[in-house]
C-alpha cells in the first residue's frame, strides 16, 4: 500500500473514489464514503497523488510546497 501524507493526513490514493474542489481548497471522497477536506489547491493535491506513483511517501505542507517525505 503506498501512503501520501498532505498536511497532517496519511491517504491511500488507491481508495480515492471522488477528487473535487470547491473555493480552493480540495475535497476527496473515499472508498468508504467518508470525506476529507485538504486545505490546498486541488492542482497541489493532484500532483502529490501522481508523485506518489513513484515515492512511496510525499508530502505538502501548509505552504503548498511539495516535498518527499523521510518516514
């Protein structure tokens, strides 16, 4: 299972059923119904998630950077 940590949350993006955003910041809807609001631009969220393909850690902190993350 690979892991994406944005902000303070660990996700898996293999249970990402619905991305979405609304007023910047990005909302996802998981496989099991429940709903986490990211406070990045979906673009930023995005972009982690695709990384993630290749790292199996990454990370976005409060200002938006992108970064990989040492666990």
């Amino acid at each position: 299972m690979k892991l994406v940590k944005i902000e303070n949350k660990w996700i898996n993006p293999d249970a990402i059923e619905v991305i979405d955003k609304l007023d910047g910041i990005t909302v996802l809807v998981m496989r099991s119904n429940n709903t986490i609001t990211i406070q990045q631009p979906i673009e930023k969220v995005l972009q982690a998630i695709e990384g993630s393909q290749e790292h199996k850690y990454f990370l976005i902190d409060k200002k938006g950077n992108i970064k990989n993350a040492n666990c």
